[in-house]
C-alpha cells in the first residue's frame, strides 16, 4: 500500500511540473522580449513635441519614444529612454551611458565624424524665422557680418550657421524659446530650425516675425545615431525603419500624433517630411 502511495504521489509530481513547463513555455511565446539581451538605452531630450515629450503624468512620449519602443519590439530588446539635453547627447553616446540616439537629429558630416547614423527616416528640411524689419528675406541674405542668427546649442541650426553662413554674427543659446525671443524682440534676425517649429513659432509671434519657409541648401534628414563600428546595430536598424515605413508602423505613428501638423504643412504648400 506505502508503494502505491508513492508511486501516485511521484506521478502527481510529474504532471504538476510538466504543466508548468508548459506554462511556462506558453508565456515566452507571447514576449517578444530576449531578456538575455541588454536593455537597449535610447537618449533624447523631452523638450520637443510631439517629436520628444512626456505626457500629462511625467512618462516619455512622442513620435521618437514610439519609434524607440516599436525598434525595441523588433529587436527583441527591453527599451528604456533616457532623457538627454540635446547638447549632451553625442558626448552620452560617446560614454557609453546611452546605446543609441533618436531625437530628431539631422544627417550632418560634423557629426559623422564621430557617430554613426542609420538612414534617413524623415526628409527634414531647416527654414528660417525672421524678425519682421530684418533685411534677410531668403538663405543667400544669411552669410553676411550684418545678420545675427540665434541657434539653440548643437542643434543643426547652430551646425548649418557656422558651416554656412560664416561671416554672420551667430548667437548659440541653450533654450529654444531664448533664441526664438531674441528674434521676436528684434536682437537678432534670424532663428534657424525645423519647419514645424517655424511654422509654431511664427503663430505665436505674428506680429515681430516672419516665417520664411523656403528650405536651406545642405541638409539632409533625421537619422537614428549610434557609435562608430556597430554595424550589425546599424544594419538590424536600417532593417527596421525600411519594414516600418511598409507595414503601417509609420502611418500608426503619423495617425496618433501627427495629425495637425500634417494639416498645417499642406495648408501653407509643404510637403511633409514624416
């Protein structure tokens, strides 16, 4: 009878292990996560919506931090995003205390040398705000020692300024919205940026500015930044962006957060660059 006991209880065992094995393996293949791989550290700074921001209880959000998630999905990794002041982030980089970079940086040969970049996944163009009295009226009034152009630091109006406009007098501030006063008060003449925020800045100072929007000669589009010699990186990330812009992860990412300002681009003739 003890032997009958036992052998039912050993049985009893067996099948309870099995069945969490079982378990077990069913949980797995729902969870794209490897969690054997690292976690994958995407830098940028929150401070430019709906490109990079935090919603309304303080999480990551925005276009790069969907993009970054869904990379993350594809790549079978855990993402975690590490806000970064934009002049910060190639040095963060360079450290190692970020893996890649996604916040809407443009393709430029200063920062070629010392960073990789994925392909292009936006055909971003730089326009100009303008004080209102400026005499600057197109990118060929820029190159002169008369004109001030105020640049928030890093960024690639600060890099097209200093690459192309020379003789010009550039002013490089850390904030936004300080450079773009500088225009609106009328203490420099131009802000160079992105045409969604010319466009943004433009209706919030109608009165002392004006929005020039026809693009900058030399620039190219955003790219995703990582170091230099990971090219299985960067080849699983080229990857990546060409599936996302077939299978609708990039009309996803466009029907949530870029809606409006898809509007205003056709409303004023441009075409948009997402």
């Amino acid at each position: 009878m003890k032997k009958i006991v036992m052998i039912i209880t050993l049985l009893a065992l067996i099948l309870v292990s099995c069945g969490n094995n079982q378990e077990n393996s069913n949980s797995n293949a729902t969870d794209n996560t490897n969690t054997s791989l690292p976690v994958l550290k995407v830098g940028m700074e929150l401070k430019y919506p709906p490109f990079e921001t935090i919603d309304n209880i303080g999480n990551p959000d925005g276009v790069s931090v969907m993009m970054a998630k869904k990379l993350g999905e594809y790549l079978g990794r855990e993402v975690e995003i590490i806000d970064t002041a934009y002049s910060s982030l190639i040095p963060a980089l360079e450290s190692g205390k970020i893996d890649i970079i996604i916040s809407s940086m443009t393709i430029n040969e200063e920062r070629l040398k010392v960073v990789d970049f994925s392909d292009p996944y936006t055909t971003s163009q730089l326009m100009m705000l303008v004080y209102k009295d400026s005499k600057v009226q197109s990118p060929a009034d820029l190159n002169d020692p008369d004109v001030i152009i105020a640049s928030k630091t890093g960024t690639i109006g600060a890099l097209w300024a200093a690459a192309n406009a020379p003789n010009a007098q550039i002013k490089n501030i850390d904030e936004e919205i300080s450079a773009v006063l500088e225009v609106a008060q009328g203490k420099a003449d131009v802000f160079i940026y992105d045409p969604l925020s010319i466009i943004k800045h433009h209706e919030n100072y109608p009165e002392t500015t004006r929005a020039v929007l026809e693009p900058l000669p030399n620039t190219q589009g955003w790219g995703i930044a990582m170091r230099k010699g990971e090219d299985a990186l960067k080849a699983d990330i080229n990857a990546f962006l060409k599936q996302a812009k077939s299978d609708g992860t990039f009309d996803e990412i466009r029907e949530k957060y870029l809606k409006e300002k898809m509007k205003e681009f056709e409303d004023v003739g441009i075409d948009f660059f997402f």
